[in-house]
C-alpha cells in the first residue's frame, strides 16, 4: 500500500475546501432562472410586476436582481436593465420582521449565523459593510456593496408599516418592492425613481392575495403601457414534481387557491365567477363547430374618440342545441368606435356579419346624440350588422343583471359554457369581474357585459343560411372552424 503524502492530502482537502467557500459565497453565478423569471428580468418598462402563486421563487428572483444592480455582476444571458455604476436602491416589504427573514435573508444571508452572511445573493466578496436598523433585532438599515466600477453601491430596506414618510427622500435607482405595498407607499417609491433618465425603474414580486386592489388592477388590466406584468404560476416551475406541486395546490383554501397557485388576484369582496379557468377553457384550436350549431353575438357600446375612450366589446358564441353547450370563439374591443368601425371590424374577423344576429343592451336604444338620426343600435343596424329587434332581455322580458350573471355562472359550474383558450381579454375581465358591498363593479367588465347579453338572448341563435350550400349533405358537414 502506497504511502501518503500528507503535504499532498492537506493541499487537496484545502483545494475542496476553497472550491466548496466559492460555490457557497458566491450564490449569484448559480442562478439559473424559469423562462418566466426571464420574461420578468427583461421587460423593458419602468414598472414591472411578476405576479406569481406561492412558492415559485418570485422573491428568489427579485433578490438575484437586485444583487445583479447593486454589484453589477449581470450573467452573459442578461438582456434587462443594466447599470454601468454603483446604484442606490430600496427594498421594500410588509415588516421589519418579514424584511429579516425573506427579502435580508436572500439578499446577504442570516445575520444570525455569520457563516451565512455572503452565501446568498449578493457574494461575501462584495458585501463591504452591513449596518444594522433599530428597533427590530438582525434587521438591517442598509448594506454596502461592491460594484465591479470599483464604487459602493447601497441597498437600504424599507417597512411599509412606518409609513409613506419613510418611503420620501432622496431620488434612487431602483426599488424593489416584495409583496403588495399600499396605495400610498407604492406611488411614494415610483416617485423616488422619477428622475426622467434610462435606467430608474420599480419592480414589484408578489402573490395577490388583498384582490383586485389598485395596485394590483393598474397591471392586471393592461391598460397602462408603462406597466409590465409577468404572471408565474406553480405549474412554471421545475423545482416540485407534478405529484408535489397537486398537493401543494390541494393544500390551499378554495377561494385562495388560484391566486397561492397562479397570481390571479382574489377580487374585491369576492370574485363574481369561482369555476377554475381550466375547467372552462376549450383548448383544442381551432374549434371545430358543425355547421347545425347556432350561432350569436353579444356587443356592449362604446363611445369617444380619446385615448381613454371607452371600446365596443363583441363576443361571438356557437350553441350546440343537442347538449345545450355554449361555445365562445371569439372576443375582442374596438377602440375609439364609430358604426362603420365596429362593423369594419367584424368583416375583418369573420364572413357572418350579414346573418348573425346581435345582441345589445337597453341604453342602446337613446338616441345618438350626434349630426345622424336614430338610435344608437339603429347606427349600427345601418352598416349591415344584423341586429336584433329589441334589446337584450331574457325570454318573460326581464333583463336583470343579477339573473344574467347566475345564468352565466350556473352554465360555467356545470359545463355548458365553453371559451376558446386564446382569448386573453375574456380571461383578464373574467378574473377581474367582482362584487363590493354585494353588488357587481362596473369596472372594465365590457366583455362579460356582452357575453351576459348574447347568453340573454341564446334562443335568437341561428344557423349559417343553407342556401349557401349545394346541397343539404354538404350543408350537414362539420365546418371548417375558421370563425
């Protein structure tokens, strides 16, 4: 048996023994992020959100972000915001306390354990002073660090229960906020990063448990070009297997469940619509529709030519008679609409303007109120939309709201409404549609406005004319599913 050299055995141990102190403070190279957390990292925006469920490494992702900005460090595969300088930046969260144990946490380590300190995001090598806040233990005030220019960055947290006064100040790089600040914190840190120049964003992780609040809404909707949402959900990940990741959504509350596991937003005082997305989802695409089943339109109005201008909403929707299964295969806004624009817009989507009647509601029927005489419906009706004689109501005459909606909902739950899987706007307005105080918000609900009118109005569906046809055997064929 060959003797040992012990000088060798001991340089060896210490070689491991380095390799293992550079793996373990030097967390920033291992990064390797979901093609969602990428989407997240390289949305050019000066606010971006990435609204995730639980547990899917939304704060991971956030913390190896800031880490990047403050020491400048960016990987080769980085295509976001970078800064060619030491940085001043925020971070935000809830507590002192939540602060020490999540954002603090991922960001430099326990303080607890001075062995941790430098074995997260921002490397040991980098981590040049960590000067610790008052009042609550291990909590710290900010963090010096390295930037690769050779300046000092600064990273500084920030508790949203001291106030909006502790989020007012000097001008800053970035902030980054983890989970849902107030209102007031939120305008207060994007004001702080107002300075008018490249370079100077908020970016925001968190899983929306509060609602449809403000905050929230102002990504949700897509309304605002300035803000970006990514939405993550537990099944964008690799970390759990599909076994754990079922139990893990298993786990949660029924009215939770969809935004612990996928950053929908529980809304309001209570969502209108509770049936999951995927059980009303119609994937396969495009739709086969045989040409027996009938077919209906539903538009809510729009009016003004502004920017801001409030858009014409259509849904179109097949019935199959035989199951009493309604299937919605299109949607879509007009913007800044006119008659001639909405019809344009029909013609341009499908061949069926000239026989599908369209349902419409009761305040179509005032008068235009511009230079053309005649109803609002009877504008419309004027470029070839087929519309129907009266407005929405359901068969004894009623047209209540409240009754539309249970009908809509009724049809969810037991299956015999289905929407084509494509149609991202009808989704955003179906998690968005709730209730305050019990009644129904009239906020951005445009579609589901026009799907309750067309449902309303199921038995004027009709069929495409047969006189298209040859003959009744090609007339009975499953069409071709180009609605």
């Amino acid at each position: 048996m060959p003797k040992l050299d012990r000088k060798k055995t001991i340089e060896k141990i210490q070689i491991l023994e380095e390799q293992k102190r550079r793996v373990k403070y030097n967390q920033l190279k291992l990064y390797s992020p979901y093609q969602k957390q990428i989407d997240f990292h390289h949305a050019y925006a000066s606010e971006r959100m990435l609204g995730a469920g639980n547990q899917t490494g939304k704060t991971y992702s956030g913390a190896r972000e800031a880490a990047y900005h403050a020491t400048g460090l960016y990987p080769d595969w980085w295509e976001g915001e970078v800064f060619d300088k030491p940085t001043v930046g925020w971070v935000g969260g809830v507590s002192g306390e939540v602060i020490r144990d999540t954002t603090q946490k991922l960001l430099v380590g326990r303080m607890q354990d001075l062995e941790s300190i430098g074995s997260e995001a921002i490397p040991k090598d980098c981590i040049l002073e960590t000067v610790k806040a008052l009042g609550v233990k291990d909590l710290l005030d900010h963090v010096k660090v390295k930037h690769v220019s050779g300046g000092t960055s600064l990273i500084f947290f920030k508790s949203y229960e001291k106030g909006r006064e502790k989020f007012q100040g000097e001008t800053i790089d970035w902030v980054w906020l983890d989970e849902e600040p107030p209102e007031d914190i939120y305008s207060e840190s994007l004001t702080r990063t107002n300075k008018g120049q490249n370079g100077q964003f908020l970016f925001i992780t968190f899983t929306p448990l509060k609602g449809m609040t403000t905050v929230a809404y102002d990504f949700y909707s897509g309304l605002k070009p300035q803000k970006h949402l990514t939405r993550m959900t537990i099944y964008d990940v690799d970390h759990y297997t599909d076994e754990e990741k079922e139990s893990i959504v298993a786990s949660y509350t029924d009215h939770e469940r969809e935004a612990r596991s996928k950053g929908i937003p529980t809304v309001g005082e209570g969502r209108t619509f509770l049936t999951p997305e995927d059980e009303i989802k119609h994937n396969k695409q495009p739709m086969e529709m045989p040409r027996w089943w009938a077919h209906i339109a539903g538009q809510d109005f729009g009016y003004g030519q502004s920017d801001k201008s409030h858009p014409t909403a259509l849904v179109f929707m097949a019935h199959d008679r035989d199951l009493d299964i309604v299937y919605i295969y299109d949607a879509f806004y007009v913007r800044k609409p006119t008659p001639i624009k909405v019809a344009g817009a029909i013609r341009g989507r499908h061949d069926s303007i000239d026989w599908m009647p369209i349902a419409w509601p009761h305040d179509a029927m005032k008068a235009s109120g511009g230079n053309e005489k005649g109803t609002v419906a009877d504008l419309h009706a004027a470029q070839g939309m087929q519309m129907l004689e009266h407005h929405a109501t359901f068969e004894d005459g009623g047209n209540s709201v409240e009754a539309g909606v249970m009908e809509m909902d009724q049809r969810m739950q037991d299956g015999r409404l289905k929407v084509a899987s494509h149609l991202d706007d009808w989704f955003d307005e179906y998690r968005m549609y709730h209730r305050e105080k019990g009644k129904i918000v009239k906020l951005r609900d445009d579609l589901m406005s026009a799907t309750r009118y067309a449902i309303m109005c199921l038995r004027y569906a009709d069929t495409e004319p047969r006189e298209e046809y040859e003959d009744f055997d090609e007339y009975s064929e499953v069409g071709s599913g180009g609605y």
